[in-house]
C-alpha cells in the first residue's frame, strides 16, 4: 500500500519524504481544510513538489473545502498552476470543482476526499465516470463494508483510507459546531475548526447558570464529543486484505517529530517489521488514546480526558556528522546539531533515523557555535535553532531527530 503522509509546512514535508514516505498530501494558500497549518505559497508550492519529486515522492494537494460560486470562479487559474507544476493530484469534495480540475488541470489526477461520504460502490463509480482516480473513503465505513465496495468497483477507482491520527465526532469532518458557536465565525468546512469536540462541555439548568453540572462523573469535566485518535498499525494486512491501496495518516497541523515518527513506523511495518516494535513510538508522540475507529465496528469515542499524551519531545536536529577517533572496532562522531528545545548534559537522548532501529546515548559535554569566537563551552542545549556539537557514540546523517 501505499504510505501517504501529511506535510503542513516545508519541514514537515521533508520529515515525511526523509522517514518514507510515498506520497504526502498538502494545501496551497487557499480551499484547504487545515487552514492553521502553515502551508504553501505559490511560489513554496512550486519548491515543494520539486522537492518532493527529486526523492520519487509525489504530491496530492487539497482543493476539498465547501466551495462557493466566487472559490469556483477563482479555482480555474489555481489549477492551471497544479498543471503547469506537474502535480500528482488534488483532492477534492465538490462536484464542480472536479469538473473544473478535468478540465483545467487534465494531467492531475483527481482524488475525492473523505469530505464527500463515499460509502458505496455505486457512489465511487459515479465519481469514476466524472474523472476521479481515487476515492478517500467515508471514515465512518468498517473493513467489511470496505470490503464490499472494492468487489464491486474492481480496478475502475482506486480506495484510500485514513489509518493513524486524530478522528472528528462529525461525519466525514462534516461539523458546524465551530461556526455555530457564538464569537468564533470559524467554518470547519472551510478548514477553520476550533475544535469544539475536544472542549470541556458541562449541563447548565437555565435557573441556576453559575452551577455547571459535568455530564460525567470526571473532575476535569465531560469530554463527551471527543473522539479517541486512530491506530492502525497493527492492522495494516486487514486494510490492504480489504483492498485498500493508500494509507494515509491525518496531521496537517502536526509538527515534523510527529510527521517523522509516525511515517517512520509505518514505514517500517509496511516494510515488513513488527509492529509491536513500533508501537511504542506511536505512544511517545502527541495523541490521544488510540483506538481502530470504525473498522471493526463502533468505536471508542471518550477518551475521559482532553489532555494529549506525550513522552517525547525533540531536543535537536542532526546537521553534520564526521569521525572523530576510533577506539578499536568503535568510532566516536563528533555531531552538529541545531537546537529545538533544552537537553542537558547527563540526559538520554533517542535519536529518530531513517531506515533504523531506535537508538539511544548519554548527552555530554556540548559546545555552541557563537557567531564572533567560534565553538564556546556551553552548559546545556538551549537555544532554539542556534547550532551546538557533541560526540556520539554511532553517526548521524542529516535530518535525524535528537529527542528526550
């Protein structure tokens, strides 16, 4: 299957091409449904699909937020731009705009999104007849229903299915709680969500408005529409038995650690590791309790708490890595880093990589590139993106996360 990963911004698009990504998914400066997500200018658009495109990883971009009649008459010269820059394809949830993707856009393959609730073979072969190449399917459709549909469309489209991250209480992220509320003005179907769903919510009677009421017996509160994150590592053979083609994992508004570690773990399951290996780096990132969501039936949509949980967080960023002694059969390296958040000497640092096993070494001693006196003795990692050196005891290549 194919693994598809989010970029929300240029260093989450170079985490998930580094970490292995096949395809990732992205948005332009507008009709994205993660509209806090730095995204792409067009000019950055043009950099990221070449980007991409050197590394053999091809880029879907999203054109799938509610559309009006003044977005359909600016898409046009938006599409010819994917056209002109070779992209792989968008992603739509309207009908107009997947005609005018066919029409301005012709070398793009179009792909309907989860927006649109496909959840039957005549529906996807619908969409196959107006143009479409690929469905994301209806988040709310278990593996059996899956099943059924990809007998009956055979090769005619191809199906992608979310696996991994978060979930939404609303059908297919069909929600207007956001915009409903009053003060935010934010449409979730115009990829503004503010997350309602993960909000402390209370009973109030209207006679007694100062005494809130939890619908839950919980000291925090009810989190009664917030829905517990999606895991599917453990499963991927029961996607792919379902006729599943492409895997895609949900985090536009995710940091590169977290595009990195779950990439990499998918990586390595579709690669044919364990995933019981893998597992506990899908725990050590930002989630909440994890779930498989509707594939095997209802899922667990209470997870008790609004807190994510999160082990791990990235100290720094390999920049350059050369030997420095030899000891034997061992090598010490002396490492350059750039500094993402506070690590101090003593502490035991996990170093995220590509195509390898989790690794871990003792900090010591560190030294800081100083603009005027060069590399100066300092007591911890501390500035953020300022440039430090350690010795490590195993290489790092560009790119590779240092976490604690």
């Amino acid at each position: 299957m194919e693994l598809l990963a989010p970029a929300g911004g240029e260093e989450q698009l170079r985490a998930a091409v580094r970490f292995g990504a096949d395809a990732v998914y992205l948005a332009g400066p507008r009709w994205g449904m993660r509209a806090r997500a730095q995204n792409f200018s067009n000019d950055e658009l043009e950099q990221a699909v070449g980007f991409a495109h050197e590394h053999g990883v091809a880029v879907h971009v999203t054109v799938n937020t509610l559309m009006y009649d003044n977005d359909l008459d600016e898409l046009p010269r938006y599409l010819r731009l994917l056209d002109d820059l070779r992209v792989d394809a968008v992603i739509v949830a309207d009908l107009g705009a997947l005609e005018l993707v066919r029409k301005y856009a012709p070398h793009v393959a179009a792909h309907v999104s989860t927006q649109a609730s496909v959840t039957n073979a005549h529906t996807a072969l619908a969409y196959a007849r107006l143009g479409a190449r690929r469905i994301v399917l209806a988040r709310e459709m278990s593996l059996e229903q899956i099943e059924q549909l990809h007998r009956r469309v055979g090769d005619a489209v191809e199906l992608e299915a979310f696996a991994h991250g978060a979930m939404c209480v609303a059908v297919s992220g069909r929600c207007l709680l956001s915009s409903a509320l009053v003060g935010t003005g934010r449409s979730a179907s115009l990829g503004a969500c503010t997350q309602p769903c993960r909000w402390t919510w209370s009973l109030v009677e209207e006679t007694r408005p100062n005494l809130p009421m939890p619908i839950e017996e919980d000291e925090r509160g009810s989190y009664l529409l917030s829905a517990n994150d999606l895991c599917m590592l453990e499963h991927l053979d029961d996607l792919a038995r379902a006729g599943v083609t492409s895997i895609k994992i949900e985090g536009r508004n995710k940091g590169a650690y977290y595009v990195a570690a779950v990439t990499n773990a998918y990586r390595h399951v579709l690669d044919g590791d364990d995933p019981t290996r893998w597992m506990g780096e899908l725990e050590a990132t930002s989630h909440r309790p994890f779930s498989t969501g509707f594939f095997y039936g209802d899922p667990t949509q209470n997870p008790g708490h609004a807190e994510y949980a999160r082990e791990r967080l990235l100290v720094a960023v390999a920049r350059v890595c050369r030997p420095l002694e030899s000891e034997g059969e061992s090598t010490r390296w002396l490492t350059e880093v750039v500094c993402r958040n506070k690590a101090v000497p003593g502490d035991v640092i996990t170093v995220l990589a590509p195509r390898q096993p989790i690794r871990t070494f003792e900090l010591g001693p560190v030294e800081r590139l100083d603009p005027e006196e060069g590399w100066q003795p300092a007591g911890k990692l501390s500035v953020n993106m300022e440039t430090y050196r350690t010795v490590t005891p195993f290489a790092l290549g560009p790119g590779d996360m240092l976490c604690v």
